[in-house]
C-alpha cells in the first residue's frame, strides 16, 4: 500500500532498501539544491510542515543527498494512510510551486 502510493508521487524505494522495519526512498526531485544543505532542507520542511518524521540519508551514512529513510514497523494501516495523505498533498503543493516559479 505504501509502496503504490509513494510511487503514485514519484517517490521511488530503493532496491537496496530491503529491511523489515524501514525502507530508503529516493526524493532528489524534491531537493532545493542537490546537496546535503538541500537534504536538511526538505526535511525540515517534512518535519515542521508536514508533521512526519522521516530520516534524512546523511543520518544514515547515506553517501547521496537525495536519500530518505521512512520507518514502518508497528504501524496501522489507518496511519500509514494518513501519512501517505500527508506527503501526497506536499509533494503536490512543491510541484504547483514550481511550475509557479517557471512561469515567472
């Protein structure tokens, strides 16, 4: 269910990321700038703006930018919903800012 949603969004998980309790997801569309400076950015945005935790890549040992952790374990499906609700309507409102910003 995750898995669809996220990749409904363009969020792709990463083959590697094959744990039972987290996966890696890959959001370079999402950065700012391609570096770990845009990295905090976004998510400090998820944190404060979106209201999810989610590990930024660079806390993992991540050796690219554009890495996101997403934890899953112990989680009800009427959460991961939710949660899905919520990045879904921030990637979207970061797609409308930017075709804004092109127009400009």
């Amino acid at each position: 269910m995750l898995v669809f949603g996220l990749k409904a969004i363009g969020i792709r998980r990463l083959k590697k990321s094959n744990a039972g309790l987290f996966w890696l997801i890959d959001m370079r569309f999402l950065l700012s700038s391609d570096t770990f400076e845009g990295e905090m950015k976004l998510w400090k945005k998820i944190i404060y703006e979106v209201g999810l935790n989610i590990s930024q890549g660079s806390s993992c040992h991540c050796t690219e930018p554009d890495r996101f952790r997403i934890y899953f374990a112990n989680t009800s499906e009427d959460t991961l919903k939710f949660s899905r609700q919520r990045i879904t309507k921030f990637v979207e409102s970061i797609g409308r800012q930017k075709v804004f910003e092109n127009k400009l």
